[in-house]
C-alpha cells in the first residue's frame, strides 16, 4: 500500500541518517582505538594543525564531501575512511528494513557491530576480542529469541571458527609460519552464530572472491602481490557476511 511504502521509506531514512552518525563515530574509533586515545574524551582535531574541528564540519557525509576531504584551515587531507565509514553506517541503516520481517533491528546491530570490526582490520589488521565477542553474544541472544535457531547457530560457530583454525593450522606446519591472524577464526565463529552453517559457506566464498578482487586490483596498479602479502580477511569477511544475513 502506498502509505506503508511512504512509512517505511521515512523509516528507511531516519536509520539511514541514525547510521551515518555511527559510522562517523565508528571512523573516529577506528583511528583513535588503535593508537590507544581515549574514544570519548577530546575534542575531534585535524590530525596535521591540531586545530579544533568546528560543529558544523562535523555532519555526517555532507561535510567531508563539502570539505572536499581536505581540513578548512590547513588543507591538510582528510583520509577517506571517514567517508567510507559514514557511508557505510548509512547504508547499513537504510537497507536493513530490507532483512526478513522481524529482524530489522537485528540486522542493523549486525551490520554496524561488523562495520567497526572491518574498519580496524583494513586499517591495522586488528580485529579486537571484545568486539568480537560482543558479535558473538548479540547473535546468541537473537537465536535464544528465535524458534529452532540455536542448533543452526551452534553448527555455524563450530563451521565458522573450525574452518579457518584448521587453514591456520595447516599453513603455520606447511609454512613454519603464521599465515592468519588469531582474531579470523574467532570471527567467522561470531558470523557463523548470525548466519548458520549454510551461511558460513557463502561468507567465506564471497569474502574470498573479495580478497582475489583486491589482490588484482593491486596488481593491476603495480603493487607486489604473493605469498608474503598480507590482506585484511576480516574486512572481506566482515563485508560478506552482512549481505549473506540479510537474504536470509
């Protein structure tokens, strides 16, 4: 009906908004976390002149755009992560209304908690326990609501984190070193809690399809790419398994 289909556009654009203010927050953390500054003390500064960014440089993808990526007093860049993050919080608010009735909110929880997650490991290759964990018992408490899920997310756990712990495995006695880092099993564990042993599969199919794409990708503009080339599995995986969840 067109009054439903006009309700749940507005819907669909207050998370979308809701979601750019998180991704904007989610970008600030992925830069300051890292380097050990406090996430919600201080005022948010350029990075090259130490000047205070003003309140309305602040708004969400309407300011970095405006900016041009570039800080108002120095010119110095504005890395494009913040737009990315932004974007990317949006989108997760505006698409999640397209998740199967009833699970809207949990996609959107989903999808942000990954959003941060990808954001650290392309960043730093980081992918923090706690907030993998946070996935993990976010994805329990959805299957304890859920009739018939906690057997599916206990085979998609046990998939997800045996996979790759059984890649690394092999690698590190193949290799005599490490290949992966000790936060990709625990992730696909998380994921695998969300989206089901089927659904593990798909992730790591996409996410591997998502890791050739950019090694070509560098390749085409010269980079070195081989055995010793390291990639962000996480962000691949963090970015398959949100589509994968929301189809259902």
């Amino acid at each position: 009906m067109p009054i439903l289909d006009a309700m749940g556009g507005l819907a669909a654009g207050f998370t979308a908004i809701v979601g750019a203010i998180v991704g904007s927050f989610f970008g600030t953390v992925a830069v300051r976390l890292p380097a050990g500054r406090s996430i919600a003390g201080g005022a948010s500064a350029c990075d090259h002149c130490g000047r205070r960014v003003r309140p309305w440089h602040l708004v969400p993808l309407v300011s970095w755009l405006a900016l041009r990526g570039r800080c108002p007093d120095c010119g110095g860049r504005i890395g494009s992560g913040q737009l990315l993050a932004e974007a990317g919080g949006a989108l997760v608010g505006g698409l999640a209304w397209l998740a199967p009735s009833g699970l809207e909110l949990a996609a959107m929880a989903l999808g942000w908690q990954l959003l941060l997650l990808a954001l650290l490991d392309a960043r730093c290759l980081w992918l923090p326990w706690r907030l993998t964990a946070l996935v993990a018992a976010t994805g329990l408490a959805l299957a304890a609501m859920r009739d018939g899920w906690l057997v599916s997310a206990a085979l998609g756990a046990a998939l997800g984190y045996g996979m790759l712990a059984l890649v690394a495995l092999g690698y590190r006695r193949l290799r005599g070193r490490e290949g992966m880092g000790g936060g990709d099993p625990l992730l696909l564990g998380a994921i695998g809690i969300w989206v089901g042993p089927q659904g593990v599969v798909m992730v790591m199919l996409v996410a591997a399809l998502l890791g050739l794409g950019v090694a070509a990708i560098m390749a085409m503009r010269g980079g070195q790419v081989g055995a010793g080339s390291v990639l962000p599995l996480g962000t691949f995986m963090a970015l398959a398994a949100w589509p994968v969840f929301l189809l259902g």
